[in-house]
C-alpha cells in the first residue's frame, strides 16, 4: 500500500511540473499526457481498480521517458526568456499602422538577422522536443488502449481526442506567433 501510494505521490508531482512547461517564452503550454486524461475520468471510464494502477505505473513511465525533452523544454524557455529582454531596440521606420514597415520580416542589421536565426533555431527545437511528448504519449495511450474493456474504449478516444485538440490549438498559436517573427 505504501509502495502504491509513493508512486502516486510521484505521478503526480511528475504530473505538476508537466502542466508547468512553457515552450518559447510565451503562454504555457498545457500538455497533459492520455494517462492522466485517463486517470482523471476513471469514474466516468469505471476503471478497475487494477487498471487505475497500471495506468498509474504506465504513466510513471512516460514521465521518465519525458524527462529530457521536457528538460530541453524547460532549457529553450529560459534561453527565450533571457534574450528576449533586451530584444526590441526600437527607432526604425514604421508603417501606418504603427508596426515595422521595412523588411516583412528580414534583418536590416547582421546582428538583428543572427537573432532572427537563433530565435528560428530555438523554435525549431522546441516543435522537435514537443512532438517527442506528443508520440511518447501516443504510444503510451495505445498501450493504454489494450487494457481498456470494450464498452470503455469510444469515451476514452474521445477524452483523448479532445485534449490532444487542445494542444494541436496550442500548437498553431505557436505557428502563428513565429510567422509574425514573434519566434
């Protein structure tokens, strides 16, 4: 009981710093894995006791084979946010609209245009190490998958469908925000 409990304990913990990466320095990414999506709605799903736990240890292991992209994660965030702050230098022409009418995008210096490189780099880094997450959780719902009874498979894919929409959203800000050079 004790072992089960520590190993609760640490799901979840694993679980909380999870929900806290922020890649690229803007808005948190709110990535939650197919196991705890799961576990949340055991209720909902009737798990079984026995599958409540291995869920819970299956989950466990996805946190460690999380580690080191959530680790290079965490890494590009802090990078992003330490060059970030002293990025705008501001003076420059400007259009009509109050935004920066020259270059759509290209350097007027070397420098700003090593920046921009270093800022696609980075983002680049981070869609890799996200989609890392994104096909570790997949495998690991699939495996979760064979243990669900029948009758609990369609609400589970839904539950699953639904969250890995919300990071897809996520995803596209991201996109968004590094064709505006945000990145």
């Amino acid at each position: 009981m004790t072992r089960k409990l520590l190993l609760l304990w640490v799901s979840l913990s694993l679980v909380a710093c999870a929900r806290s990466t922020r890649p690229g320095g803007d808005g948190a990414l709110d990535f939650k894995s197919s196991l705890v999506v799961l576990l949340e709605h055991r209720d909902e799903l009737a798990l079984s006791p026995e599958q409540v736990e291995r869920f819970e240890q299956m989950d466990f292991s996805l946190q460690e084979r999380n580690r080191l992209p959530r680790q290079r994660l965490e890494a590009l965030r802090a990078q992003s946010a330490k060059s970030s702050k002293g990025d705008y230098q501001g003076g420059g022409t400007h259009d009509i609209y109050g935004g920066k009418g020259s270059g759509m995008g290209a350097a007027s210096t070397p420098e700003e245009a090593q920046r921009m490189a270093v800022r696609r780099e980075r983002f680049e880094q981070t869609q890799a190490a996200l989609r890392e997450l994104q096909d570790n959780d997949s495998q690991a719902y699939l495996e979760a998958e064979k243990l669900l009874r029948e009758e609990q498979r369609p609400r589970a894919r839904e539950l699953f469908s639904k969250e890995r929409e919300k990071l897809l959203k996520q995803l596209e800000a991201m996109n968004i925000r590094k064709r505006r050079g945000e990145y």
